[in-house]
C-alpha cells in the first residue's frame, strides 16, 4: 500500500506526497485521452498544467522551469527544426528522442555552468541527472514516454523531473478534476498570444531592414534611417497597445483568481484534489514581465 507523507508548504497548504506511487502506473483510456491532450499543447501551455496541479508542492520550481528548462526545450525544437530566429519559430509541443537526448545535454550543461549558479543551488529539484546517451535513451523510452508515442512532451519532461512529487495518474486525477480555464484567465492568455503576434510582426520588420541597411546606395541608406525609427514605427506601437491591453488583462485575471490554491488532497478529495488557477497566473504575470522588459517602453 502506497504511504502518504504529509506535510506543508509556506502557505499552510497540508501537501501529499505520495511516496511508492509508480511513476509508470497505467492510466485509463480517459485519463490516457487527457493526458494526450495536454501534451499536444504547446510547451508553454503544458507547464501551466503541471503546475497548476502541483502548485503547493512545485510552486518553488516555477522559475526555472520558465527561466531554465521551457527555454532550452525551445531551442532543442528550434534546432531540431533549423530555426534559427525566435520570430520565425511557432511553439512545438514534444520532441523525438533524439532531440530529446539533445534537450537533456544543453540542460545539464547550463546547470553545470559556474555562471549559472544560482539556478543550481537555487533548484534542487529542478537539477538534471546526467546520463550517458545510452542510459538516457533507455530512460526515456521505458520512464518517461508516459503514452508511448516515441517522442517526449514538456508535460511528460515535468513529471518525470518532478516524480519524487508527481506521476501521471495522479496529474491526471487532479486536472480532471479542476473547472477548467476560467473566462478571464482565457482572455489573458489570448491577449499575451496577440502580443506575441505583434513581436513577430516588429522583429521580422526589424530584421528586414537590418539586412537591407548593409546594402549599398540609396535603399540601404534607407533602410538605416527606417530602422533608426523602428522605435517610433506603427508596428511598434501596435506592440505597446497590445502590451497595455495585456497587462490590463492579466491584472483582472490576477485579482479575480490570483488567491485560488490547490487543497493539497486534503480530506473528502479522495487523496486528489482539483487542480488551482496558481500556476496560469504566475505563468502568465512572468511572462507579461519579460515581455515588457525586452518589448516595453524604456524607462529613461
């Protein structure tokens, strides 16, 4: 019988971490259909699942699963693809295990890195276990291709990084069990993809004229003077609206469900409790604050 071992996190939540749950427990062909449908999602989206099902156990984690492990599992897929300009990549949602492999070996070798400390001696359920090629391999095809597919979702990457708190039955027990995306966190998440559509927009532009300022004669000259005034160009100011429209709705989002907690299987859920709206939120304030500091006006 699997041993329940309860304790709290810093907000009094109690937490269950249920120790001799097989990682590898098989689901039911609905919590299967589920699970297949969150890790068809892009990454980004996968990770708001996870962690808003294990926000009182993870929510310590969100950082570097935004910082670390969702920005080099970008760039494995972008590799993988031969993009090599952030504007032209759409988010993928899983990798074959080669790429995979190739995903693992640039984390580990960014948490190894002196520079990067603070994301190693600050996470330390985040940090990767290095393996040999082979050794990895074989993990992921036996451990962590939850459905099989011979590829490795984000979802599938957090679960088995996180097993020591989560297992696939039991995501699936608690997200099943939540209310779904709420109307006003909806209509944040779809403001912060139209300010990703407006970056694309300016960064392709900002691209465009930087090649063409190289050239000779007139249009390069015309090209600097363009690119010289990309900061005042309409495109620019469509991203600035769109970022004020986003961060109005990301704020009545916060304020309306920013105090939803997951209950930690707390007595009468049956050991699994709904999943939170904790995670979404972070998610989406981290992003709106990186969006604005790479996109927003420049404080002077």
């Amino acid at each position: 019988m699997a041993t329940v071992d309860t304790r709290k996190d810093l907000t009094g939540l109690a937490v269950q971490h249920k120790a001799g749950t097989s990682f590898t427990e098989k689901l039911s062909q609905e919590a299967l259909d589920f699970f297949n449908k969150v890790a068809n999602l892009p990454f980004s989206q996968q990770a708001v699942h996870f962690l808003n099902a294990y926000w009182a156990e993870l929510s310590s984690e969100a950082e570097f699963i935004y910082t670390v492990a969702w920005e080099r599992i970008q760039y494995a897929d972008m590799h993988n693809k031969g993009i090599s300009l952030v504007y032209k990549y759409d988010e993928g949602n899983d990798l074959d295990f080669d790429i995979a492999l190739y995903f693992y070996e640039i984390l580990c070798k960014f948490c190894d890195e002196p520079k990067n400390a603070k994301y190693k001696d600050g996470y330390q359920k985040s940090q990767p276990e290095m393996l040999t090629a082979l050794k990895r391999k074989q993990e992921l095809r036996d451990k962590v291709d939850v459905n099989f597919d011979n590829r490795v979702s984000f979802l599938e990457y957090l679960l088995y990084q996180y097993k020591d708190y989560a297992n696939p039955a039991d995501f699936c027990q608690r997200s099943m069990r939540s209310e779904g995306e709420h109307p006003e966190i909806t209509k944040a998440r779809l403001a912060l993809e139209e300010v990703n559509k407006r970056i694309r927009a300016y960064e392709e532009e900002k691209h465009r004229l930087t090649e063409e300022s190289a050239l000779p004669g007139v249009k390069g000259l015309g090209a600097k003077n363009m690119l010289a005034q990309i900061e005042s160009s309409p495109l620019k100011e469509q991203l600035n609206e769109a970022l004020i429209r986003a961060e109005a709705a990301v704020r009545i989002a916060t304020k309306k469900y920013g105090g939803a907690v997951f209950n930690g299987g707390a007595a009468g859920s049956d050991g699994a409790g709904a999943g939170s709206s904790s995670g979404a939120i972070w998610w989406m304030n981290r992003d709106l604050e990186e969006k604005k500091r790479r996109y927003g006006p420049q404080k002077k």
